[in-house]
C-alpha cells in the first residue's frame, strides 16, 4: 500500500504552476533548434548531484523518467518531442531519446515541473572504481587466493561453519566472468549480457584493457566469503569498465526476477555492485527500492509505485524478502567523494569502503560517513579470466567479501528482510585502527551476535 506524505498537495501545486512557463521556453528552443546549439548531454539533470566538475560524462541524447502513470507518456513524447527508447517492464519508468541539437539538459529542466514526471534526469555514465582510478592488478597464484589475509581478517573461516551460502543467488553486476575458470565450475548460474544485448555474459576485451577480468575477480571473491552460493553472472560494463545508469538499473531489476514471473523464485537474494558514478540517480534509488521490497510511499518521486506497472513488484514482494544491495564506495581517497549507488542511502543497500591487512582504512578508500562499514580491499588474489589468478585492490574487492558474508545469512535465515540483513552486518563490526568507519566481522554477523572480535593494530 502507498502512503502519502505531508508535502505532496503542495509539490504537485508548485510543480504545475512552473511547467506552463517552462514548456514555453522549452517550446521555444525547439523552434529556434539550429546548428548553434551544442548537442548530447547537458547538466547533471533534474535531481542529480549537481553538475561540478567531477561528474561523470552523460550518455548523449538520453535521458530517463518516472512518470506518475503509463498513460503520461504519449502527451509527453509529443509535447518535447522525445522518443521511446525503452521501459522497465510494465512500469512508467522510461529511457528516452531528445531530437538531435537540443540538451539534455533543458529537457529535463522542463519535464522536472511537469505534473506527471516525477523523476527526469539524463543517463549517466557508469565505471568500475579501479578503471576510473586506473588500478592495475599483478599477477597471483592459486594458493594465495586459497590462503590471504582477508578471510581471517573478516573471521570468515568461523562464519563458514555455521553457513556455506547454500541456496543462495549473488547476483555479480560488473565485466561479465570467465564461466570456464575451473574455481567457478559449478558455481555460476545462467546469466545475460546487457552491453552487447545477449545471453553471454562473459568477460570481453584483453588484457589491455582497463577493466578487463575485473568481473571474473570480483565472482571469485564471492565465491571465496560463500562457497555455497550461486553466482548470476550480468554484464553491464565492457571491459574498458564503462557502462551507463539505465542498463545497471535494468540489470538490477532482471537479476531480482530473471523469467519476469514475479510468482516464482528464481531471482538473486543479494546482489553485488562494484561500480558507480559521480552522479547521483534518483531513477536508481527508485529501483533499488523496488529490488529491495521497501516501502511504497504515494506521491514520492523515488518511492511511488501506486499505477498498476508496479503490481509484479508487489507480488514479487509477497513471495521474497528482497534483495540486499552491496555496493563499493569508491576510490577517490576521500571523505567527501560520493560514489552511486554506494551513496543512496537506499533501503537494503550497503555502501563498503576497503581496509588494509594492518586493519586501517585504505589510502584509495574513500571513507566519508556516508559509508556502511569496511571490509578487506588491500592486495586480494582471486580469479582472472583464461584459468588464472590477479593480485588488485579496490573498493570493488571489498563489496564482494560483504555480498559473500550477506548470501551466508541468507541461507541461515531466508525469510529476513533485506533491511534487518543490512542492520545485522552493521551491528556486527569492530572499531578500524583509525577513522570512524568500522569493519564487518562474518563470525558475528551470522551468529547474529554482537561481539565482534578487536582488530589487531599495526
């Protein structure tokens, strides 16, 4: 059931008294549309993170919306002049295309104030944080893999004896996974590919490339936290790294329901995320809430789901608990860098920052307060594409070991809902040796107890 919240009268009234000018003005520009004015993207978008000069490029032309029904679309395509690349299922959330000369940015400018929309923004890149912070792996072994620091670290050796991760889907959304490497025989899961549009989900590109076996690794630290566990593979970066908000938000949605039929179980309990933008997505946020089962909220631009699209989500919703999100933070080295979806605050999601083997945060993390928790990200061996094994460092590595930890309550106790899965990691930490952020202990977070062991200070 939505619930309305106290603003909404008065939002919808100011909305409409803006749009009449707007689209006026925005009538106007398309009149006067000639080849003085620039093309693609514009600004950061209606809701977004402002545009500054750290933001991430935007996907030219395109722009994504929530409309308060399906029925608004048509006037709306009409009326600017846009046209229907593509929606997320039944729902009124949809990926539109602007006439060739006119910006991104006052499109959204004038469709943020329509009644009818409520969310407008333009389609933002999205990159793993090792690609935009070029973070080169070494070559490992598979015995460093089977023995390194991180699990002890995390007391996941403890966590194990009480849960292997049976019965679980992690749904990995990165590079694509080598499904050959024989440390994930057995473990992966049908998958699909939603950069080149197809079924194979495996890993493209070279060594050369900037993110190339940056998903394979990240699946094999799953597989590393819980051994039981079954891994989706989906592809939404290729193997420079780089993809876009709209094909992770789709991504997420068909890893929580991959046969559309929301009566059946078939879609990931936890999902994985080590990848991100500069730029916030409140198209994002809706969808991480829908993947999650959270609240529905009428007149709420990120949590309404009052048309009738939404009613799969609903039964979805009745059968599951929803899935946790984990996502990695970043490697800006920052505490005042935010990374999305780390930095939603959405409900069932988790922001992870990287610590090192001396049990501090890692000089690449960033570790503002934004942050859930940390977990190991300094120097971990795990799978690489061609049967062979990569050294690298990450906030992406850390997410992982999180997701793994999340799919090992997950099978001890299926029937929690997301959120209390997420409280129940962030009750189980230990103080780092230095910041304010702390670090997920396993042991305790599958025993649902909360004495984390101290970490030992070097």
């Amino acid at each position: 059931m939505n619930h309305r919240t106290p603003f909404a009268c008065f939002a919808r009234f100011a909305r409409s008294a803006l749009a009449v000018g707007l689209a006026l003005a925005f009538g106007a520009a398309l009149a006067a549309k000639s080849g003085s004015v620039p093309s693609g993207g514009g600004g950061s978008g209606g809701g977004g993170s402002g545009a500054t000069s750290a933001a991430d490029p935007e996907v030219a032309g395109e722009l994504m919306v929530k409309l308060r029904t399906t029925q608004a679309l048509q006037p709306l395509l009409a009326k600017y002049s846009l046209t229907l690349m593509s929606q997320f299922g039944a729902r009124p959330i949809y990926r539109l295309k602007t006439l060739a000369g006119v910006r991104v940015k006052d499109v959204v400018g004038a469709l943020s104030v329509e009644t009818d929309v409520m969310i407008a923004e333009a389609n933002a890149q999205q990159r793993s944080p090792e690609a935009r912070k070029n973070v080169a792996w070494v070559i490992g072994t598979a015995s460093a893999y089977v023995a390194q620091w991180a699990p002890q670290a995390m007391r996941l050796p403890e966590a194990q004896q009480m849960s292997t991760g049976a019965g679980v889907r992690v749904a990995v959304l990165d590079t694509g996974v080598d499904r050959s490497h024989p440390a994930l025989a057995g473990r992966l899961l049908p998958g699909r590919d939603f950069v080149d549009g197809d079924w194979d989900a495996s890993e493209g590109g070279s060594p050369a490339s900037a993110s190339y076996g940056h998903g394979t690794h990240v699946a094999g630290l799953v597989a590393l936290a819980a051994p039981g566990a079954q891994i989706v593979p989906v592809r939404v970066l290729d193997a420079e790294g780089v993809g876009n908000a709209w094909a992770l938000a789709e991504a997420l949605l068909w890893a929580i329901d991959p046969d559309g039929n929301p009566a059946t179980d078939d879609g990931a309990q936890v999902v994985n995320i080590s990848l991100g933008s500069l730029n916030r997505t409140r198209i994002m946020d809706s969808i991480a809430l829908i993947a999650s089962c959270g609240v529905a909220i009428s007149d709420d631009p990120i949590a309404d789901r009052s048309d009738p699209g939404y009613r799969g989500d609903e039964t979805r919703c009745r059968n599951v608990p929803g899935a946790v999100v984990v996502a990695a933070a970043g490697n800006d080295g920052s505490d005042t860098v935010k990374e999305y979806p780390a930095a939603e605050g959405a409900y069932g999601l988790m922001a992870v920052a990287a610590t090192t083997p001396a049990g501090r945060i890692a000089g690449f993390s960033n570790d503002g307060n934004w942050i859930d928790l940390a977990a190991p990200g300094e120097g971990l061996t795990s799978t690489f594409p061609g049967g062979g094994y990569a050294t690298w460092s990450g906030t992406s590595m850390a997410a992982p070991l999180v997701a793994g930890t999340a799919a090992l309550i997950r099978a001890a106790d299926p029937g929690r809902p997301a959120k209390d899965v997420v409280q129940r990691m962030k009750r189980a930490t230990a103080a780092l040796c230095n910041g304010d952020l702390v670090q997920l202990d396993a042991d305790a977070a599958v025993s649902d107890s909360r004495n984390a062991a101290p970490l030992v200070c070097r």
